[in-house]
C-alpha cells in the first residue's frame, strides 16, 4: 500500500509543479516581450556604447524553474531577468556610463519609457500590466565582458575554462557610487544544465509530444517547445522547494529572513543524484541538507563531514555556501548577522519541508488526508488544481463504500 501512495503521491506533486509552473501561452508573451526589448536595442544607433550587444535570459526563466511569486499571500506578477551585455572590456566605460545608456536607450521608447520603474541598484526594470491580470517584471541587467585576470582567478579556484570564459560584470549601484561586481548568469545556466541534462534527454521526447497535442494552438511542430517548459525531477522539486518556503514563510517573523532562491536552486542541484521521480529528488535534496542542521548546535563529526562541504560554518562564525561558477562569492555572506538568523531560518524551514512533504506521507493512510495538509503548505487553490488535473490521483486512493446483497429476501405480505 506505501508503494501505491507512494506513487500517487508522485504524480500529485508533480501536478503541483505544473501548476506552479507558467502556462505556455503566457511564456510564448514572455518570450514576445523579451524578443521586443531585444531588437529595441539591437537597433540602437544613438548609443555607441551599446553598437554591439547580446542580450540573454537569466534566472529561473532560463533554468526552467519559474514560479509565480507570493507577495502579502497572494500570487504577483511574473519576473522576468535579462542580460544586457555590451561586448566590449569593462575597462573601455565605467558602470555609471554603461547603465545610464541602457536607461538612455529605455527613454527613447514611447513604450519603454512609460514602463520603466526608478532607478535599482544593479538592473533598470520594465513594468508590463497584461490583459489578464498576469504581468510581468523584467529586469534588464547592464553588464560588459570581465577583465581576463578575474578569468583567471576564477579558473585557479577549480571552475572549467568553459565555464570561466563566460564570466561577466555587471554594474552595482551603492550609496550613489557605482561599481563593477564579477558575475556568470551564462555559467551558472551552463553548470544547472549539466547537471539536469541525462533526466532532460530521458524526459523530453515525450513531454514535447503531450505538450504539442495540448498547445498545438501554440506551437507548430514538437521542435518549437522551448527547453524550459521541459520538466525533470529536479526542476520541479526547486518549484515545490520555492512555493513551499513563500506559503511558509508568508506572515512569520523569519519572513525577510527566507532563503533566497540561489541558496535553494544551487544546493538542490548539488544534493540531486539524477533520480527519475518528484518525490524522489525531493527526498534526496532533503535528507542530505537535513544533516547540515547539526552545524547550528556543532554536533557534526569531523570525520562524517569530510566529504560534506555544500554549507560550511567557519571559526569566525561565517557561513559559506560557494557559487559553483565563481567560488569567489559566497550566497551566505549575511547568514551570521543577527545571531545567525537567517542560518535558523533556513534550517526551520528544512525541518518544515521534511515534515510537511515527506513525513505526511507516512502519517496519512490515503491521499484524501494527504491533500489536506498539501494545502497548508501549497495554499489550496495551488493543490486543488493539481487534484483537477487528474481526480484518479485521490478518488482511488479512497477505499469504496462496501456494497451488501441480501440473498432470499421474503416477499412481503400480500395485503389483505
């Protein structure tokens, strides 16, 4: 009977992530928008800074793992990340100048510039309020190539030529002063995909084909889908992962403490060891950080951690989790402010997700229940759709009403 729960249990969670995930049709306008902005500035010929230029998605709309965000507990406007990469060296402009071009070009667009937002610190955003109350928040990300010396520092830290050469910098804006900060989107997307790829071989003929038969007002033939609308184990657990700590952490006092999406992309990837289902994945990702949690009490065994450094805890009382493209950066660098708070924030929320997505499992005897507490953890529109998407997933797993035959009934009496 586990193995069956098991089972169904999978398929509703991977049901969750589809509905987590954007539709098709309004990728295909998130790929229409960012088509836009790429030829609005590959036409640019005011602007000799940006003559030559490439322009590339990043985040999670290249990784494949979008999630449309939560904010004061209702779901918000997609966001959408771009690089604007001028291809020259960063010694030939300086981050103020490069950024103020990307703007300039931005304002030449009656269009563009109505959308755009007030100044960030390293991106210029564009504000798109679509027809069905879906929109979307691009950001475009100013960068230029990175010195070779920075290339090199990077590869003498372990990181593959291939992946080094890709390295970029982006302009960083702080206390009105501008800067350059090393950074490798184009990497980082490169090293997710290695890691994703035998479970995307293994997955994506078929997935291309159920999603032709059900988008074939979309697209023509199975070779238009775009990679990211292609599911594996993997990305759908980082989905589950990211919507899990927003319902979670929505209204607590750790909220502005929640792990940033990195964090949890970059060791999911670490910790997957290519399993072929959701629940899987999402069990290997959780019982291997899961061990991490004795760092808080430093009840670890040197000997057992040896071979365990995804998060590491210094003497000093800094927590380390390594960028894999640029070892130079550390996603944790703020664990320790505040007593360590944002590094008990993560480790609740470690315990959380092992109780709520793993542990129910063993706690409630059929699916019914199940969903119940799904529905704390997912909000109950989030898993009432991935009921819908396949009503076998629950109504089997309930045992049917016992039907009783009475054989040799007696006739009734003939009235007199």
């Amino acid at each position: 009977m586990l193995d069956e729960m098991k089972e169904k249990y999978n398929q509703l969670l991977e049901n969750i992530s589809n509905s987590l995930d954007i539709s098709p049709s309004k990728y295909k306008q998130a790929l229409d928008r960012f088509d836009s902005v790429s030829r609005w500035f590959q036409n640019s010929q005011n602007q000799p800074l940006l003559f030559k230029l490439r322009i590339y998605m990043q985040g999670s709309f290249r990784l494949g793992t979008v999630v449309r965000p939560l904010k004061n507990q209702e779901e918000s406007d997609y966001d959408i990340d771009l690089v604007c990469e001028v291809q020259s060296i960063k010694n030939s402009t300086t981050p103020y100048d490069l950024k103020m071009a990307i703007k300039d070009r931005l304002d030449e667009s009656e269009t563009y510039s109505k959308l755009l937002d007030d100044e960030g610190k390293r991106c210029w955003t564009l504000n798109y309020a679509e027809q069905d109350g879906i929109g979307f928040h691009m950001d475009i990300l100013p960068a230029t190539f990175e010195a070779e010396s920075k290339k090199e520092t990077i590869r003498s830290l372990g990181v593959p030529n291939e992946i080094a050469n890709l390295a970029i910098a982006i302009t960083d804006k702080k206390n009105s002063e501008y800067n350059w900060l090393s950074s490798n989107p184009d990497g980082y997307a490169e090293w997710f995909s290695s890691v994703n790829r035998k479970a995307f071989e293994i997955l994506a003929p078929v997935q291309r084909k159920t999603l032709l038969k059900e988008n074939d007002l979309i697209f023509n033939s199975d070779s238009d889908i775009p990679n990211a609308l292609i599911k594996t184990p993997l990305q759908r657990a980082i989905q589950i992962l990211k919507r899990h700590r927003d319902q979670r952490f929505a209204k607590s006092e750790f909220e502005s403490d929640k792990p940033i999406s990195i964090i949890i992309t970059t060791l999911s990837a670490l910790s997957y060891n290519g399993e072929m289902d959701t629940y899987a994945a999402l069990k290997s990702i959780i019982d291997n950080l899961r061990f991490y949690s004795r760092l808080m009490s430093r009840s670890l065994n040197e000997e057992h951690y040896l071979d365990k450094k995804l998060i590491q805890k210094n003497p000093n009382g800094i927590w380390t989790i390594l960028n894999p493209v640029n070892p130079e950066e550390n996603f944790a660098d703020r664990w320790h402010e505040n007593d360590d708070r944002k590094a008990k924030a993560f480790f609740q929320w470690i315990t959380w997700v092992g109780e709520d997505l793993l542990e129910i499992l063993n706690q409630s005897n059929n699916m019914q229940r199940l969903t119940e507490s799904l529905n704390v953890s997912f909000g109950k529109h989030v898993v009432q759709k991935a009921i819908s998407a396949d009503s076998n997933i629950i109504l089997s797993s309930i045992p049917p009403k016992r039907v009783y035959t009475i054989e040799n009934v007696s006739k009734p009496y003939k009235k007199c």
